[in-house]
C-alpha cells in the first residue's frame, strides 16, 4: 500500500538534497478556476481513506501518475498537453533502465528487471511514458498549449564519488 501525505517545499526539498536527487519547480500557467479544479481533486483524495491509501502500481499509479491525472483534470486537453513525440515508443522497461543506468544502478536494474517482468516490455506513448517524473517534467515543458510559465531550478545533483562495482562483481560479467 502507498500512502498519499503532504509536506512542505522546503522538507521535500531537505529530502531531495539528501537523497541527491535534482529538483526543478515548474511554475504552471493556469487560471483560478483550473488551480481550484487540482486542489479540489488532491484534497477529495487525502480526505477519502480509500483514496488516500491505495495499491502502489509501479507503472500505472504512482506519486508522477497522479500529479500528470491532476494537471490532466484542470487542463482538459490531453492531446495537446502530453504529445512530446521523444517520450513515444519505448517500453516501460527502457525508460526504466535509462534511469538505472544514469544513476549506476545495476544491481537494483537486474533485480527491478527481473521482478516486473513481461508486462514491463509494453510500448507505451507520451502519457504512459509520465509515470516517471523527468518524462512528465518534459511532457509538461514542450506541450503544444504552453503550461509551464517558468522553471527554476531548486536543487541540482552532485556528483558521487566513482563507487563503481568491479568487473567481476558486476551484473555486466
């Protein structure tokens, strides 16, 4: 079970600096009435435990796939908003390990790789393609009806230290 919760920017943003993960607030441009329609689909969510608490689905409902749903019910317009053709097909298992590898995680790849199995090969499109938040930071920045007002970006990544597993310790030998 995944628990939907609140936090501040600024403890979200504590969490990503530790974790060394980058993270860019995207000013959206909506109006009043759109802003409202988010509130009120997030705040109907926290406040039905039936919605609040909900089986975590790695590709389908996930913390990125319900903040794309929320945009998605203030801006209506799915065909212009998510179409970025650089997010169309691949599978969720290629976007997955384009992630994996970035970050050096092999062994967490050859685990993740084995545990999804099959339904993970599925070709996905740009709004599938949002389950992960770098695609749907994407989606949002080249939609076709401009969303995204300003970027600033809050925290950038580090780099780490070359901890690199050996050859023959490595999932690669």
């Amino acid at each position: 079970p995944y628990r939907m919760s609140y936090a501040t920017l600024a403890q979200n943003q504590d969490y990503y600096q530790r974790e060394n993960r980058g993270m860019t607030l995207q000013e959206l441009r909506l109006s009043p009435a759109q802003k409202q329609a988010i509130f009120d689909e997030i705040q109907a969510q926290y406040n039905d435990p039936s919605r609040r608490i909900y089986p975590y689905k790695f590709f389908l409902d996930n913390c990125a796939t319900r903040v794309r749903d929320a945009v998605l019910i203030a801006v209506k317009d799915t065909n212009n908003l998510i179409q970025d053709n650089n997010l169309a097909g691949q599978s969720y298992r290629q976007w997955m390990n384009k992630c994996l590898t970035r970050g050096h995680q092999d062994w967490a790849a050859v685990g993740m790789n084995m545990a999804l199995g099959l339904p993970s090969d599925e070709k996905v499109g740009p709004y599938k393609a949002c389950y992960l938040p770098e695609n749907l930071e994407e989606a949002l920045r080249t939609a076709k009806v401009p969303v995204v007002a300003n970027e600033i970006p809050l925290f950038q990544t580090f780099p780490k230290e070359d901890n690199s597993t050996p050859f023959l310790l490595s999932p690669s030998f």
